[in-house]
C-alpha cells in the first residue's frame, strides 16, 4: 500500500512540473504569436496591441491539458500495454465478430426505410443524401485504394485522379454521345483503370517515398488539365445539367413517364436519393465483395506478397510489374465507378471537387481504419465523413461561441486530432490484424506487427 | 570444350563488375544434373553475386549462363541459341536457355531455377501455407484465367487451388510444418523459417535449386536435419542443388562437387576431399603464406 502510494505522490510531483514546463514552452511560443498583434488605427498607423488575456487562457489551457494527459491518460496507456495481449479476447468479441458484417449490411439496406420512418419523407433527403450517399462514397473509395495500399502496399496519394477521370468521362461522353448512366458506368471504370496503367508503367520502379511523390503529382496534374483544358472540360466552370441516372430507362421526374407516374406514386424528389443510395451501396458492396474474391486468387494472394516481400516476390517467378499494374488498374476502376457516380449524383463537376485534399481524405480513411481491413475502413469512412457532415447540424454551437462560429472550418482540426489520438491508441489503425486468405484447419488472425506495410 | 553429358548449368567467363570493382571475374564452372555442388568461399568472395547472376537478379557484365531442359543432347543447340539472341531455344525433347539474358521472374517462371536467400526473405504476415501458394502462383494464375475465370467462381481454379494446397501439405509434412500451416510464417522459429523457404522454393517446381548459406544460423542438430533433407530432396526429385555455404559439415558431408571462389576467381574445383586438402584454398580460408599451411592445417586437424 505503501509504496503505491508513494509512487502516486511522486507521479503527481512529476506531472505538476511537467505541466509547469509545458505552460512555460506555450508561454513562450505563444507570447510573440499571440501576446503582441499589429494593427492600423484610424490614422492608418501599426500600432502593437497586446492580447495578455487570451495569452494567458490558452497557456492555462495548455497547462490544464498536460496535467491531465500526466495523470490521466498516460498511466492508463501504460497500464494498457502492461496487459497481457490475450486477456482481452473475451467471448464477446468472437460473436461480435462474426455478427457484426452480416448485420451492418442488413443495416445499410434497411436504412432508408428506417430513416423515412422517423424523420418523415422530407426530413429524410438530408440523412439519405448528406449521410448515407456521401458516406458510401467515401467508403467505396476507400475499399477501392485498400487495394492499392492496403494490400499491394504502393502508397498513392493522387487517387482522386482516377475519380476525376471517371467523373469527367461520364459527364462528357452522357453529354455528348447521350450514352445511359448504365453504359457508361462500365466504361468510366475501364478508362479510370486504363489511366491507373498509364501512370502505372513510369512508377513501377519507384518506392516508398518517391512512388508517393509521382502519384501526388500525377494526381495535381490530372487536376490541372482539368481546369486548363477548357475546350474540352469548361475549365473552372466545370460541367453542369450532367444527365441523372435513370431507373432502367425511367426518368425521376414529374412528367407522365417519370417513375412516380409510372409506379403510381405521388411525385417527390425522394425516390432518386433513395435509388442513388442504393446504387452507391451495390456498388461499394460490388467493390468489397471483388476485393474478398481477388484476395483468395493468386492476383491478391500476389499483391500481399509483394506488400510483404518484393525481392522474394520475384524469386518466385511473379512478375512484379503486372502485379502493380493490376493493383493500380483495379483500384483505379472501382474509383471510376464512384466517379461516374459521383457526376450522375451531382449533375455539376468541376476541378473544385478533386483536390489533393480529397486524397489526403481517402488516404486518411483507409490508414486509419486499418490497410487491408474492409470494416475498419467502412468505420473509418462512416467516422470521418458522417462526422464532418454532423458538425454542419451542430447550430447550439453558436450559442456557445458566438454568432459567427461555423464548425465546419474546424473540420481538418478534428481530422488532425483523430489522426494523432488514433496513431497513439491504435497505430496500425482500427482493425490492423489480417485474416488469411486459406488455411488448412483454422482460421486464425496473423496479428498486426507481424504484417509489414510495403516499401511504396 | 568437353561436353560432359549430364551438365544442367554452364556458368562460362561470368564476369560481374559494379564501377571499379571487379566481384566475379572470369568464372567457368558446371553443375552436373542431380548434383550437389557448393560455391564456397571466405566473406566477399562473391558468390551470392553468383548467385544473383544465375538468378536473374543482376545482369552480368559478361559471360554466358547456360541451363538446359530434358535431353543432354539439347546443349548441342547452346551455340544457336546466342547467335539468335533469344532467351531460350525449346527443341522436342528438351530446351537450353540462357539466364543472363532473362529478368529475375522469368528465371524461375520459365528457366525454372529456384532460389533462397541468405537473409531469410519469407512473407512473414502471410501463413506458412499462404506462403507456398504464393510460390505456385503462374499455374494458379493460369487456372484462374488470369483472375477472369476466377472472379467469376469457374470450378477450373478451385480444383487448381486444391491441387495447390495438397502441393503445399505434402512439403509442409516434408519439412515437418504440417501443424503450423495456418500460423503466420513470421512466427516460425529460425530453422523453420530456413525449412519453409526451401520447401516454398520447391513449390515453384525448379529443376536447379539455388540455396544461398541454408545453414547459417542453424544448430548442428538443425544442420544435420538440414543435411537430411537436402540429400532426400536429391534423391526423391532428381533435383540439382546450387548451394553457398559457410558450414563445412555441410559442405562436405552432402556435396558432390566443390567450387572454391576467393576474389571472385575460382581458386579450386573438385570433389569435396580434393578441395579440403588444397593449400590455396587453406591459404584463401585461413590467410596465411603458402609455405605455413602445413603447419596450420596440422594444428586446426584437417
């Protein structure tokens, strides 16, 4: 009793200095960026001003904040590593585990309804379009670049190129040939996966850090002459009135032969989102039943071994390049597919929509959910895009900070602390264990650090 | 040049040069068909840039590297073969090939030379199992029509892949792994982890065997295991084993022709006992004037 408590005592000594060093390194810091500021008064002269207030609360916050990470969340951690591995394997997590994907896609299917049932029909737009179209898409997304980096382990950071060329094909070849959504949707994946080979071939002897590098570029490029190529792509303006997606031929509009006249029902602007999410939602289930095929097919069993070995790869008489090049191809189909969804949701497209940010978004997605983990990523999808869109709802926020606080703007700042907290708790991601692909009597996890994360 | 009937592999002048350093130069050598024949040598020697010629991984400054298929009598057609500039010449009864001019994966897919490393180089996230599927990857790729017939669930793949893993139980039960298929291969103790490399090797169904040092960092009753299991792989399979190896115990003890290389140029070529007892090969091992060799060959009792 003690001793425990003694080290109690000593730990709160500790923690009170560490604080007090924090406070003062913040003090510092802070007192030139914050404490002092410059501004013109009205004689149009700089005159130095001086924030001592708000230098001293955030110092005090920062100080608050040390403290309490010194004894609160760093004994925890360490109590936590001290624990054996397998002392949290309870039963429960076996059954979860088994449950937990069949009841998540009985989930998805049944949510419309659901949401229809409680919020009423015009309540339900928003939590169809903004939450579950916009979360599916992201997490087709993200399953889609799991296979780049999750399993053949070449990090891309220029995904959304491919998105973009799905995107761009499917509203230029629907507007200018009037090609259906369902012609072109097959063929906005074959060009997205032909420009994945294209960019394919110069990066194949590239790893690591350059192999991210060039698909940055290639991502930036692809973006640039989006915008620059105006006669083709009507530059900034983007391309609006992109065909929508019909149902097997059968408009949603309110005409005589739109699909509420057809089924005899009253007109409402519902019943496309409703067909949109679950078009989004067989694709993205294409794309993760796709993946789990090919991961049991000497391809995937290929992209693995290459994540964990490229030189053993090669003694084995893979060819490494065909390798990479169908990793990429196949990653950049299913992100054309979700492009050519994204342009028939939208009805608009412009360079605007495929920013690098919208990579670091995919990529942030598919590391913190764990690479290779198809509901790790789905969690992650959900967590990141379903909370970005939560904070536009959060209007009692307002009341707290003042009329001109908008959450959204905070959104990369919450982004950036998931990312730090979820790289202290979990650093191979949610889900970072691997499931093998065939086994002789039992299937059992391979744990996380055994699973290397490819050289790029 | 004499034609020795049973030659599989000809290394002829291989030269290996990386800037001003010269690591093999001008080496000749055969390996017989069904022959254990050692490179050895002391550190820097270059034998595993040997090795990395005849596995396709460096491209030779110079020289010839000839494998052949089936009938003896297909080395007759090696001189055609470099004048045509292919890679390799398939006659009815067999085929010669010329390793210097194939990339690394085409060595093993076509040439059917096998290889393991000196650093263990397994896929150590993958299953000891997963690891020799992965090894019989082209014909799996063929059975599932390069991944078309397979993602659409034709039985054409899964009876290939059933085939693959008896394949894959048979080596395992070789190399006494059976119960621990379904562990990662990163688990393994280092002399399974040796085992596994050789039994995944095998899989890719080589007619040379390339084992770069197999015994380093073994045990002597693992060595001796080892020994075991390369001399029944010989005998069961036919196989030809190019190895590289430091441990005499097992340089000796298994191989049938001994290759002695010291600065890249081969000092001695024989049978084990010939080798063991040439004063340069003492010199290069142990480093000392020629005319102290006796002395220290009495005192270290060879």
């Amino acid at each position: 009793m003690a001793p425990e408590a003694r080290s109690q005592r000593v730990d709160a000594a500790r923690a009170l200095r560490e604080a007090g060093v924090t406070a003062l390194i913040a003090f510092g810091l802070f007192l030139p960026l914050i404490g002092f500021q410059t501004v013109t008064d009205i004689h149009n002269e700089l005159i130095l001003q001086t924030r001592w207030q708000l230098l001293f609360a955030i110092t005090a916050v920062v100080c608050i904040g040390r403290l309490a990470f010194s004894l609160g969340i760093e004994p925890w951690l360490a109590q936590r590593t001290l624990r054996p591995a397998n002392a949290t394997s309870a039963p429960w997590r076996s059954f979860v585990g088994r449950w937990f994907v069949p009841f998540a896609i009985g989930f998805v299917i049944a949510y419309p309804p659901i949401v229809i049932a409680l919020n009423g029909f015009s309540g339900a737009v928003k939590w169809i379009d903004n939450f579950g179209i916009q979360i599916l898409i992201y997490v087709m997304l993200g399953w889609g670049l799991n296979i780049v980096v999750g399993l053949a382990g070449l990090l891309d950071l220029g995904y959304v190129a491919f998105y973009a060329v799905g995107s761009y094909s499917y509203a230029l070849l629907a507007k200018t040939l009037g090609l259906s959504f369902w012609i072109l949707l097959p063929l906005a994946g074959v060009l997205a996966s032909f420009w994945g080979i294209l960019l394919g071939f110069p990066v194949l002897r590239l790893r690591g850090d350059y192999l991210a590098i060039v698909t940055l570029a290639f991502g930036e490029i692809i973006r640039i002459v989006l915008i620059n190529f105006v006669d083709l792509t009507n530059g900034y303006a983007g391309i609006s009135s992109i065909p929508r997606p019909t149902f097997f031929g059968i408009p949603f509009n309110a005409n005589e032969d739109g699909f509420a006249a057809v089924f005899g029902l009253e007109f409402s602007p519902l019943y496309r989102t409703i067909f949109l999410y679950y078009l989004i939602l067989a694709l993205a289930l294409l794309t993760a039943l796709a993946t789990v095929r090919l991961r049991r097919l000497p391809v995937g069993r290929a992209w693995e071994a290459l994540r964990e070995d490229e030189t053993a790869c090669r003694s084995l008489g893979i060819n490494t390049t065909n390798t990479k090049l169908t990793a990429f191809a196949m990653g950049a189909m299913f992100a054309g597919f979700a492009g050519s969804f994204f342009a028939s949701r939208q009805g608009f497209i412009s360079p605007e929509s495929f920013t690098f940010l919208e990579s670091a978004t995919i990529l942030s997605i598919v590391v913190l959910g764990g690479m290779g983990s198809q509901v790790g990523v789905a969690i992650a999808a959900i967590v990141m895009i379903g909370g970005t869109e939560i904070m536009r709802d959060l209007d009692f926020l307002k009341q707290i900070f003042g009329p001109t606080f908008d959450p959204t703007q905070y959104r990369m700042l919450l982004f950036g602390f998931a990312m730090v907290l979820i790289m202290i708790w979990k650093p191979r991601g949610l889900i970072a264990t691997r499931e093998p692909s065939v086994f002789l009597k039992e299937r059992k996890t391979i744990a996380a650090d055994l699973v290397k994360e490819g050289h790029g | 040049m004499a034609r020795t009937g049973n030659t599989i592999l000809r290394v002829e002048h291989l030269t290996m040069r990386f800037g001003g350093l010269v690591a093999v130069d001008d080496l000749s050598f055969e390996a017989e068909q069904g022959d254990i024949t050692a490179l050895i040598g002391p550190n820097g020697a270059g034998k595993t840039t040997v090795f990395n010629c005849i596995t396709g991984f460096y491209k030779p400054s110079e020289g010839r590297l000839g494998l052949r298929h089936g009938a003896a009598k297909a080395w007759a057609h090696l001189e055609a073969l470099t004048d045509n500039g292919e890679r390799c010449l398939t006659l009815p009864d067999g085929a010669v090939y010329q390793l210097e001019r194939m990339p690394d994966y085409l060595v093993t897919q076509q040439a059917r030379v096998a290889r393991t490393f000196q650093n263990i180089r397994l896929f150590p996230g993958m299953t000891v199992l997963e690891n020799l599927l992965v090894a019989q990857h082209n014909r799996l790729m063929l059975a599932s029509g390069y991944t078309l017939l397979g993602i659409l669930g034709f039985p054409s793949y899964s009876i290939a892949e059933k085939a693959a893993i008896d394949t894959a139980r048979l080596w395992l039960d070789r190399v006494g792994l059976l119960a621990r298929a379904d562990d990662p291969a990163g688990d393994l103790p280092y002399g399974a982890q040796r085992r596994l490399e050789i039994a995944r090797a095998m899989c890719t169904e080589p007619v040379l065997l390339c084992l770069d040092e197999p015994a380093a960092g073994l045990n002597p009753r693992e060595s001796a295991e080892l020994n075991e299991l390369l001399l029944a792989i010989r005998a069961e399979h036919g196989m030809s084993i190019l190895l590289i190896e430091h441990d005499m115990s097992v340089v000796m003890e298994i191989s049938d022709h001994v290759i002695v290389l010291d600065y890249g140029v081969r000092i001695a070529d024989g049978v084990p006992n010939e080798v063991r007892n040439d004063p340069k090969v003492i010199a290069a091992y142990l480093g000392v004037a020629d005319r102290d060799v006796a002395k220290i060959e009495a005192d270290v009792g060879l």
